[in-house]
C-alpha cells in the first residue's frame, strides 16, 4: 500500500461486512492521534458497496459511489476536517466485503 500510495502507515484496521445489515455510520477519521491531516487508505474486497461523503457544514451536500472488488480508496489532506463519510446499510440481498485500512498513528 505504501508503494501504491507514496504514504507511510503503521497501521490496519480490518473490518468485515457479513451482508446489506452490516454499516458503518457517518463520521470523520479525526482523532488526534492520526495527525492533523492524516492519509488513510481503504482497500476492499468482494461484494461491492455503496460509499458516501458529506459535507459538515452543508450538510445535503452528498456524494455516492461504489467500491468495488479491489478498489482502492484514498482520503488525504483536509478531507476529515470537511466531511463525514459512511457505508449505509442496504436491503439488498449481498454478499461479504472485507474492508482494510491503512493509517499511520504518531
């Protein structure tokens, strides 16, 4: 990942999604101990899933997309300061996703 991305990480937080049931909800990866303008990198594998990003302060700016089986995800810069971002539950009959993201924790 660090070779892809031209970041360094210390860091992977592996999450699991079994089917349409299991989300994560709206936040920011802003905690203190990513820095103050913290890379992370998402890869994902297996059943595609809708992804979103928010705007904070105008918040019916929404943005959708897909990731897919073997996309890769990079958020850097300003983008936790700005925007919240999910991966909402869907009703949709589907298959697991396995999600890993990369971070560096100073």
């Amino acid at each position: 990942m660090e070779h892809i991305t031209g970041e360094q990480f210390n860091s992977a937080l592996l999450n699991l999604y079994r089917d349409g049931r299991d989300s994560m909800g709206w936040h920011s990866d802003d905690e203190q101990e990513l820095g103050i303008n913290p890379t992370i990198a998402s890869v994902s594998f297996g059943q595609a899933r809708n992804f979103q990003f928010k705007h904070k302060k105008i918040p019916d700016t929404l943005h959708s997309f897909l990731l897919t089986n073997n996309s890769l995800l990079v958020m850097k810069g300003a983008t936790q300061h700005h925007w919240k971002h999910q991966v909402p539950k869907s009703v949709k009959p589907m298959g697991s996703r396995i999600n890993i993201t990369f971070r560096k924790i100073e």
